[in-house]
C-alpha cells in the first residue's frame, strides 16, 4: 500500500504526524493543501468532509487527526523508534502527555491567533485573555514535569514529543515561555535539535509570512 498525507507544513498538527513519519523515515506522498487549490481541497472533503488536516490515506483508507495517524502507523507502519510503548501503563504515561499538549498548549494557542486572524471582525477579547492565563498555566506545571524528564513521557521520544514540539514551538511565538521556565526551553531546545523536526520546521520556512504575529528575532 501507499500512504498520501494530506497537509500543510505550516500546520501544528500536520507537524506531528510529519515528525512521526520522520522519525522513522516512513515512504509517503505529500498531498499540499495550498490555499486556492480546489482539486487536493475536494479530494480532502471526500475522505472527510470537515475538512480538517492532516489526514493519511493508507490505499483508499483515510485516517483522520495527528495522534490517530501516528497510533496506525504504530500498528500498521512500525519502525526502529517506537512512539507508542507496548507496556500499557506507559502508553498510558504517552498518551496523556499528547493530549496536554494539543488540549492545553496548542488549543489556547490557536484560540490567540484565530483571534488576530478576524481582522476587522468582532474580536473576542475576554477569550483571549482566557486562552494566555492557559498558557501560563499549563508552562508553570510542565516546567515542573520537564525538571525529571529528558523528553515528555521519560527518557524515551514519543507521540508526546511529537505533539510537544509544534505546539511550543508556536506557542512561544504566540505567548513567550517566561525566561525563568528553564526546564520548559530546554525541553523546547531539544525538541528543536531532533532532526525530524528540525525538517519540518525548514519545511514550513516559506510559509512564515503566512503566521500573524511577530515572530522572535532569534527565531526569524
């Protein structure tokens, strides 16, 4: 079977699922969701008609959302890096990590620059505010877990570090980690140094202009 990823390298979530495949240098092709596209846009409604990405089409199979994606080619696709542990208890430790980063980093995230994305369109001011004292939040506890952790879930690379690396990669953008979280931007550093994801951030490189806020100098 051949595997086709519907995506865009700007995209947090497409990120996590491209980190996964890197990681274990799994075959596959690249289905470019490009803005103005209609024909890879109709081909993505047919597999799911919300219209969300990434979506991995295994043949004709479609799999939907970024932490699914990697779960199949965990079963389906498996490699030298294991991203989900056979031992339950610390699959368990994996996933839960994973859902603190898209529930508590990356959704609040987004919620920023959707936000500035309205334009002149009623702004939703108060759920900004909502969405940064998340963020605070959710760095003070992870800065905590990090002091004891090499990666997300212990000393093994995971789906946790796969959706740890999108998501406070921008949301150092979108809201800085404060400087006095040492553990949480050492994690982020390292998560930037792993090769595979260092390839989707050179992926995403064009598409820069694309992201609302500004971007750190150190960064750019």
């Amino acid at each position: 079977m051949s595997l086709t990823l519907y995506a865009h390298p700007l995209s947090s979530y497409c990120q996590k699922a491209l980190i996964a495949l890197y990681e274990n240098d799994t075959s596959f092709d690249w289905r470019l969701l490009e803005p103005g596209d209609e024909t890879a846009l109709a081909e993505l409604t047919a597999y799911w008609p919300l219209r969300k990405f990434p979506v991995l089409v295994d043949g004709a199979h479609p799999v939907r959302e970024a932490s699914i994606i990697i779960e199949y080619l965990a079963v389906h696709y498996p490699g030298p890096v294991s991203l989900v542990p056979a031992l339950a208890d610390e699959a368990l430790e994996v996933r839960f990590m994973d859902r603190f980063f898209d529930n508590y980093i990356s959704t609040p995230q987004q919620r920023v620059v959707i936000d500035v994305l309205r334009g002149e369109a009623p702004r939703d001011p108060a759920g900004v505010t909502e969405a940064r004292q998340m963020l605070e939040t959710a760095y003070g506890w992870l800065d905590d877990v990090m002091r004891t952790r090499t990666w997300a879930a212990g000393e093994r690379f995971s789906m946790a570090d796969c959706a740890a690396a999108p998501a406070l990669f921008y949301a150092h953008w979108t809201h800085p980690i404060p400087a006095h979280l040492d553990a949480v931007h050492g994690y982020r550093q390292r998560l930037l140094a792993r090769p595979s994801f260092a390839r989707a951030v050179d992926e995403a490189r064009p598409y820069r202009h694309l992201f609302p806020l500004p971007i750190p100098s150190d960064e750019a």
